[in-house]
C-alpha cells in the first residue's frame, strides 16, 4: 500500500512538473522571437513593432491573421515584399534568418497583436 502511495506521489509530482514546464516553453519561445525581431526586424518595424519611418507597424489590423496569414511573414522574410500598404518603400528579403526563427518571430508578432486586442 505505502509503495502504491508513494507512486501516485511520483505520478503527480511529474504530471505538475510537466504542466510548469509547457507555459514556461510558450513564454520562451515569446522571448525567442522577440530576440530575433531585435536582431533583424526591429531597425524597420520599432520596438513592440509599432513602426518606424523605415518601416510599418506590425500591430496594426493590416496584418490580423485572417488578413495576413503566418506564411506571409515567411514569404516577407524569404522574398521580401512590394509596398502596398504604406509609403515606406519596400521590404528587402531578410538574410540570416532560419526557418525555426521565423516562427518565433510570428509566435512574438501574435503574442503582442492578442495583447494589442486585435484578435
Ligand atoms: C529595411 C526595413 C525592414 C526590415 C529590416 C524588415 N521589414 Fe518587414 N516590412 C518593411 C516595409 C517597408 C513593409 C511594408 C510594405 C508595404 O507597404 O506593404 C514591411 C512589411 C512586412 C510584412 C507584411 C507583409 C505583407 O505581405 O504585407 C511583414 C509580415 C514583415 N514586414 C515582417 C518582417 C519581419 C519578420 C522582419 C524581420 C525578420 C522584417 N519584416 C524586417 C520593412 C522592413
């Protein structure tokens, strides 16, 4: 009986250590991707990515998810892109930047439109 108790003991300590552990990752991964919009799109897209004169805001209603899907900031950061929306000339491609960054970079962009109560 006392070892059964003590496996439940193990069982949930792990399944608690384990819940701890995802929420952590999520905030990592904001963290992540705001190190690597530091690092490569900040000059253009200013600090919490409200803009610059260089570049847009990205927390704007322009790039909600249903009008700007993730893959168009894989294409932005791969191909570059063509001013359409604004006056600040176009989006060189970006180099430099993995696949694996980008993403966090899209998680970071969300995280901060959610915030803004964009969507
Ligand atoms: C040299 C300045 C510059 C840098 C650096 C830059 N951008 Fe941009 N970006 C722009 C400009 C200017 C536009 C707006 C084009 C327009 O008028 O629609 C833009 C637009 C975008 C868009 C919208 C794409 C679309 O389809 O309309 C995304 C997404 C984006 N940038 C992501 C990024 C990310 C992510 C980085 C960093 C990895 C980055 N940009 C770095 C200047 C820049």
């Amino acid at each position: 009986m006392r070892y059964l108790f003590a496996a439940a003991a193990v069982l949930l300590i792990t399944a608690s250590g384990l819940g701890a552990e995802t929420e952590s990752q999520t905030v990592d991964t904001i963290s992540q991707g705001e190190a690597v919009f530091g690092a490569h799109c900040v000059k253009c897209h200013g600090e919490n990515a409200t803009g610059t004169d260089k570049g847009s805001p990205l927390v704007h209603r322009f790039y909600h998810p249903n009008h700007h899907a993730d893959i168009t900031f894989r294409w932005a950061v791969d191909k570059g892109v063509r001013a359409h929306h604004w006056a600040f000339g176009d989006m060189p491609k970006i180099e430099g930047v993995s696949k694996d960054e980008v993403e966090l970079v899209i998680t970071y962009i969300r995280d901060l439109q959610k915030k803004a109560g964009i969507f």
